[in-house]
C-alpha cells in the first residue's frame, strides 16, 4: 500500500457521495420550479468542477464517453423493462417515423441554422446529429414533480420515440463525425448502407438475448435472489458490447433485449424492476454529475449567441415542424402534435455524442461540444419549464388514481399460474358500496388486502368496498378479464 492510500480513495469517495447527495438532495428544489431534474444534476458538476466552488479539475473526455455509454445502457435497459408490448404496438409506427425520418429532419434543419450562423457545412451536420434525440425521460420527471399525468396515447408515443431514436442518433453522429475527420470517407449511399446493416444486426442480437435471456432465467436455478438483478445487468452489458464489436447498434439491442425480458416471466420480478429502476437513476445523475464536471463556464460566453439562437430554432421552429410532418398520416390530433413537438426535451445522450467528435480529434469539436451543452441547457429551461402547463392548458393530462400508501407483492423465483394485482377503487364503479360476499368472484381469483386511507382493512365476506379503497387481488391468468371488467384498469397499467 503506498503512502496515498487510503487517504487518496477516501478523498474521492468522500467528494463523490458529498456530490451524489447534493444533488439528489437538490433535485426535489427543480421539481418545485418544473425543471427536469437532471439539469439539478448537472449544475450541481457545474459549480463543483474546475471554473466552480469546488475547483474539481476534471476534463477527460474518454472517461466521460465510457461513463456515460454504460450509463445510457442502464437507462435503456431500465426503460425497455417498464414498456409494455402493447405499448409498442400501438405506437411503433408514429415512434418509429419519429426516432428515424424525425432525427434526420432535424439534423438537416439544425444543420442549416448552424450553417447560416457560422459552421462549415461537415461541422453543421455533426451538430445536427448530435441534438437530434429526445428525451421522454426529462418529460415525464417534469410531469411527475407538477402531479400531472400525461395521456395515453401521446405518452407511450413519447416514450417509445425515445427509447429508438438513440441509436439512431448515435449512429448517424459517427458517421458524420468520421466524414468530418475525413471528407469524402464515404459516399452517401454507403453511410445509408452502414445505418441499415448496424439496426440490423443491433435488432437481431437483442432480440435473440431477449429470448435466450428468457429462456436463461427460467432453467437456471441460482442460490439467491440478489443474483437475479446481477445476471440481468449481465445480459444487458452483452446486449450491448456483442452487437457493437459486429458493427451493430449496441443500444438498439439493449432496448429490444430489455423489451422482450420484461414482456416475459422474470423471477423475483418486482425485486429485479425495482434494482435495474435504481441502476438507471444512479446512471443518470453520475453521467450528468461527470458532463457537468467537464464544462468551463468561459468558454460558454463565447457560444452563448449561437447556442442561443439554435436552442430557440430547435424549440420553436425544428422540432415542431419535424413532428408536424411526421405525424401527418396517422391522425393525430392538433393539440397532440402541439404538444409532442414542444416538448421533445434534450437529456444526456446529446451531450454525451458531442464527445465523439472531441476524442475523434475532428476540427471544431470543442467549439460543438459547448454549443451542445449549451443547447441542451436551455432546451431544458423554455419548454422544460412549461411542461407542466402547457399539459394542461391543451387538455392533454390524464386522471389518475392517487397512489396507494402500502405495496403488497408476490416474490417467486418461478412464474406462476397467478398474480397480486391492486386496483383503485373509484366511485363510478360498480362494485363501490357492494360488499365482497356478493361480487361474483371466480374460483381462482380472491381479495387478499384492502388499503383504506392510512388503515390496512382484512379482507372478509361483509367487508363493504367504498371508495377511494386500494384493493389487492390474487387472479389467475384466465380469470383477469373478469377481474378487468369488475374493478376497471390496474393499478401500474
């Protein structure tokens, strides 16, 4: 042991937890003011880092690229397991149009509104490319803190936009970015060929990990329960590295590996969701901490007039426009394509792409990356901030039930022919003011708790459902269209 040691660990991990805690601590304050709580997060690298209070001397960019890579791995892996299939189905084409023709649209618009203020045109569309995925995320953290919930349809549009159109974007940054080191690399056709081949093979080893993964879990027989999150993180870590080293979109296969898990029997589930839910929240604020950390606020100034104008051209002219013409042939409302193109928020990844450039070594890539930053800053400060009203103000919000004081769930290490699920018991139901005796319940389904404001009430035969009760049932597979038609939709669908 030499003679740093241990001071020097203990140094680093006292900075790091004072950081993590500040800025966990921090984020409840953003929730107040509607801001997504990631730009918390990254003030709070801000102030610590090298032009900061905290004089933190940090400017690797390597390190950040690979935090931040296995950062938006554990993201996308989280979100792949909480999306469910029908969620998929009902919007994979708006999304899909969206995550492919929308990033493309966009990267073309940025690209001649940087072009005009300055840039060459190679240097316009790594630009364009960069800020060209949204992030649901920074929305629904928004909605969240201002107790609104957003619409069905619009929110699993949303939502599965995001969790495809990274990859897109990743692929298409690396490709303009080797154009931009060495123009004339390739030609337009063998880029598109390039894009194409990596979904491909991104989309097919996801999908086969999916369901070996499925498959894995379900024979193996491990010693502890703690283990299961651990294989899982394993799968997503392969899901990730196998496609990428065969020229394949590493997060397109992480996202359709975590899709295909979660849609399926996972043992220990509740436990698993709730370990890799965790792992995506320690992800996000560590990346935005560390992107925070690698900003020098002098060298903004010199940005801020361009940064400016094209954070505004994003928000007001690209980004609704792109939506507007993408969203065309499949009906959506007014207010719906209103609304989906002023919020496409801007999270980490746009920041995180900007360091390709950097470690590529391509003329004006730090010149970028603080124009990207800065974009992202202010993306998250004019429609972040009016997530919350402009919801409500287009009639957009969704009733939700208030959330129930208790949890109440079945861990197994096996599926079973069975499940607990909590509904919430609203007065238009049928089944308010009827005692349980008289609801006709099948053979395999029974009330196992009932939540009544902050009292657990036993469950037994004249035991009468009011409203506003939290109620837990035990229901077979067969029986949940019954359970469905007499206590409505489920508590987390």
């Amino acid at each position: 042991m030499t003679g740093t040691e241990p001071l020097a660990t203990a140094l680093l991990l006292t900075t790091f937890g004072v950081l993590l805690a500040l800025s966990i601590i921090f984020s409840r304050f953003a929730e107040r003011f509607a801001v997504p709580v990631a730009l918390a997060f990254m003030l709070i690298g801000v102030l610590a880092g090298s032009e900061g209070i905290g004089g933190i001397a940090f400017e690797d960019y390597g390190f950040a690229f690979r935090l931040g890579t296995v950062a938006l791995v554990l993201i996308l892996f989280d979100g792949g397991l909480h999306t469910p299939m029908d969620a998929v189905r009902e919007s994979i084409k708006p999304a899909g149009v969206l995550a492919t023709l929308g990033v493309l649209g966009t990267t073309a618009l940025i690209a001649l509104a940087a072009h005009v203020l300055g840039f060459s045109w190679e240097e316009a569309l790594v630009l364009g490319a960069v800020v060209s995925s949204t992030d649901a995320a920074a929305v629904f953290s928004v909605l969240g803190g201002s107790g609104v919930h957003l619409k069905r349809r619009v929110g699993v549009t949303l939502e599965v936009e995001s969790g495809i159109n990274d990859p897109v974007a990743v692929m298409l940054t690396t490709a303009l970015t080797a154009q931009l080191v060495s123009p004339g690399h390739a030609s337009v056709w063998e880029l598109t060929l390039e894009v194409v081949i990596q979904i491909i093979v991104g989309g097919v080893i996801g999908a086969a990990l999916g369901y070996g993964g499925r498959a894995l879990l379900r024979r193996v027989k491990l010693p502890g329960g703690g283990l299961y999150p651990a294989l899982t993180l394993a799968i997503a870590f392969l899901s990730f590295g196998l496609p990428t080293i065969l020229h394949g979109s590493g997060f397109l296969s992480v996202y359709v590996t975590a899709l295909i898990l979660g849609n399926g029997p996972l043992p220990y589930r509740a436990g698993l969701l709730r370990v890799h839910h965790a792992l995506a929240w320690l992800g996000q604020v560590v990346m935005f901490l560390l992107l925070g950390l690698l900003v020098f606020p002098s060298r903004l100034a010199d940005v801020a007039g361009i940064g400016l104008a094209l954070a505004l051209f994003l928000a007001v002219v690209a980004r609704p426009l792109v939506v507007w013409l993408c969203l065309l042939p499949f009906g959506y409302r007014a207010r719906e394509v209103l609304y989906m193109g002023w919020v496409g928020l801007r999270g980490a990844v746009p920041i995180i792409l900007a360091t390709i450039p950097v470690l590529s070594g391509a003329p004006g890539a730090l010149r970028i990356f603080n124009v990207v930053f800065f974009i992202v800053f202010i993306n998250a400060l004019v429609p972040g901030a009016t997530v919350g009203w402009v919801t409500r103000w287009l009639g957009l919000g969704a009733r939700e039930a208030p959330p129930s004081p208790a949890v109440l769930e079945i861990e197994s290490m096996q599926p079973l022919n069975g499940e607990l699920m909590s509904f919430y018991v609203d007065e238009a139901l049928a089944v308010a003011g009827v005692s349980l005796a008289d609801l006709p319940f099948p053979e395999g389904a029974s009330v196992a708790m009932i939540v009544r404001g902050q009292d657990v009430v036993p469950p037994k035969g004249t035991t009468v459902i009011t409203p506003g009760d939290h109620i837990y049932v035990f229901v077979r597979t067969e029986d949940r269209p019954l359970i469905h038609l007499m206590f409505g939709r489920a508590e987390g669908d």
